[in-house]
C-alpha cells in the first residue's frame, strides 16, 4: 500500500504520461484523416507558412483531457486513493461547468476550423463559457491591490472575471500565429501553474494542469518539428487555442482566489505568478488592439504586428522568433515571482509594462532599419479568411 503522498505524485504522473500516450494516438490519427480529405488551412497574406497545412491538431485536445483526467479519478477511487484536500462537492461542481464550456468551444471551434464562423458568434460563446465558470462559484473576489483595489464586491468581480476569462482565450488564439509558438507559450504556463498548485497540495487541480500539458506537448513536437511534405505537421487551430486559453484562465482564476483582501503586500502572490505566466500573450493584445485603435482601424482587424509578425519583419528567422518570445516570457515570470510579495502588483505591472514597451521600441528601430514592410492585411487578401470582418470594414469605409 502506498502512502497518500506516494500516491498523489504516482497518479500526477500517469495522468501526465496518459495523456502523451493519448496524443500520440490522436495526432497521427487527424493527420491521416486531414490530408486524405484534404483538410487544410490554406495561406495567404497575413500567415507565415507558405504550403498548405492541416488545422485541425485542436481536436484532439478536449477528448485527451476529459478522458484522462476522469479516468485517472476513476482509477484512484477504484484502488482505494479518494480525493483528499480539496472540497469534493466544489470539484465536482467546478469540473461540471467547466467540461460544459469546454464542449461548446470545442464545438464552436471546429466549426470555425471547417467551414468559419463569424467573430461575433465566437465572442459569444466564449462569454456564455466564461458564465459557466462563474455559476460554478469561480470568480475573482479581490484585485489583489492592482491600483490600490482589494475586496471587490459580486457586481464588479463577476463581470470582471468574465472579461479575464474572454480575454485571456482570446490572447491564446491570437498569437497563435507560427509554429510552436502558442503551444510553446501554453506549455511554460501549464508547468508554472502545475507546480503552484503542487505547492498549495491541491493535487487534482494540478492533474488537470498535467494532463493539458502532456497532450499539448505532444501537439508542439508535430507542429514545430513535423514534416508538411511527409504529412506530420498540422496546427492547433481555433478548436486548440480555445481549448487551451479557456482551460488556462480557469486555473489562473482558480490560483488567483485567495488574493488578499487586505492591505499586505504578499497576499497576492500566488495571482501575479499566475497571471505572469500569461503575461506575454497578454500584453500582446493589448499592445495590437491600441495600436490598431490609434490608427482608425477596428481593433478586431487582423494584421501583421502582432510580437512574431514585427520580429520577423525586423530579420529573425522564424525558429529565432519562437526562442525569442519564449525567453521573454520566461523572464517576465521569473523576474515577477522574485519580485511578488516584496512590492505591490500595480508597480510590477507598471515595471513590465514599461519593459515591454521600451522593447517593442528597439524592435521598431530594427523594422525601420530592415525595411520591414507594411503592418497590414489588404482589404482583399482579409477577404479570403476573414468575409464578414472584411464587409463591415469595406461598409465603414464607404460611409466616410
């Protein structure tokens, strides 16, 4: 018989090793059936791969996990290891509403792989997802001191919470813009929030954390080593980035709950390591929705400037891109987590946000120097991809 310790750490690590054995089932599996039924996503203007490549890699995501996770509950309480440290009634209830979030984006997802959905319909579905998560208890109930602001009362966490949730989706699915970068991103985040949730022993919300993170391991080595000539490449699509960012802002926002609702400079450590680890993709949003804003255009426009897009045009190679961007994700965290619990949150967001601004400065003066080219996408080229974004614009732009 095993010590409960013994057993916790055995059943972290066979959901782990579960869930790459799953992908390495699945993946090859979708490949196959991708390019048989030639189901690609095609190139154009905006994308950095130049042949045809399947997109469909987030559908094996959803089912990986959910059978995993349960089935590894299963197995626990078949051979006499029940849950322990955590309220089980709550569990239950926050795992129900989040696998139901799950569905719908997994289903939203993929048919926008296949045949496109509208942006609004998609941002829908996603506040719908973000409502489950909150119906289940989980919502932010302090800032953590973020500009001086503590408890927060239900009317403001609720919304806000929903925004964090839509929002950190979203950044998921919008740098997802060349190999291995998003899932790269992802991966350092699932292993940062894992280990947090080793530390505070809530073990079974780190097998969650585990098991995302084996079957997107898996996924980064097809789409980031896998040949497109031999058939071994496919990307995440919205179905993966979805998924991923939905997943993700539920244990942020899990991890973020104890935040302190009093004036103590350490009592929001746990949220600024949390949130740190999605700094990156964060700030990316941001930085490209204001700049897109500041040049009369509509923030849901796509273009080329988001982090990977203006490294590139500044000379990188693509891999030197996604080592870049994963070394500057991996520094914002470490120097967060030295810096949490010794100085309030609002200094440190300000401290990253001026290093990330002075950055994208340098960045700038190496884009000028390369003569790297336009930052976006012509109204045609949109047309192809993006049909009903592109008709609103093209209606804005005849009414001026």
């Amino acid at each position: 018989m095993l010590t409960p310790v013994t057993a916790k750490y055995l059943f972290m690590a066979a959901a782990f090793l579960t869930a790459v054995i799953m992908g390495m089932i699945l993946i090859p599996n979708i490949l196959f059936i991708s390019y048989k039924k030639k189901l690609f996503d095609v190139p154009d203007a905006r994308k950095v791969h130049k042949t045809p490549v399947p997109r469909l890699g987030g559908l094996s995501f959803f089912p990986a996990i959910l059978i995993t996770l349960f089935l590894n509950i299963a197995v626990r309480y078949m051979l006499g290891y029940p849950i322990e440290g955590v309220s089980i009634d709550q569990m239950w209830l926050e795992f129900m509403f989040l696998f139901s979030g799950l569905t719908i984006l997994y289903l939203v997802g993929e048919a926008d792989d296949l045949v496109g959905v509208g942006y609004r319909y998609k941002f829908l579905v996603q506040i719908l997802a973000s409502g489950f998560l909150v119906m289940s208890g989980i919502w932010l109930h302090s800032l953590g001191g973020l500009f001086g602001i503590y408890a927060i009362p239900a009317w403001v966490g609720i919304p806000v919470t929903i925004f964090v949730v839509v929002f950190i989706t979203n950044a998921i699915n919008l740098i997802d813009g060349i190999d291995g970068l998003a899932s790269g991103l992802c991966c350092i985040a699932l292993c940062i929030l894992a280990g947090m949730l080793v530390m505070k022993q809530e073990y079974i919300y780190a097998s969650l954390a585990f098991v995302t993170l084996g079957i997107t391991m898996v996924f980064w080595f097809y789409n980031v080593f896998g040949n497109e000539r031999k058939g071994h490449k496919l990307f995440m699509g919205d179905t993966g980035s979805l998924t991923l960012g939905y997943i993700l802002s539920y244990l942020v926002i899990h991890l973020s709950l104890e935040a302190d609702t009093g004036e103590k400079t350490g009592g929001a450590r746990d949220m600024i390591i949390a949130f740190s680890a999605l700094l990156v993709p964060m700030l990316d949003v941001i930085r490209v929705s204001l700049h897109r804003i500041r040049k009369h255009r509509s923030p849901f426009l796509p273009d080329k400037n988001h982090f990977h897009h203006k490294l590139i045009r500044a000379g990188m190679k693509v891999k030197a891109v996604l080592i870049t961007i994963l070394l500057v994700d991996l520094f914002f965290i470490t120097m967060n987590s030295l810096l949490a619990g010794h100085i309030n949150i609002t200094y440190i967001l300000a401290i990253d946000i001026a290093l990330y601004t002075s950055m994208h400065l340098v960045i700038n003066h190496f884009i000028r120097k390369n003569g790297g080219g336009p930052s976006y996408v012509p109204i045609e080229e949109l047309a192809k991809t993006e049909p009903e974004l592109a008709a609103e614009i093209e209606n804005k732009n005849k009414k001026r």
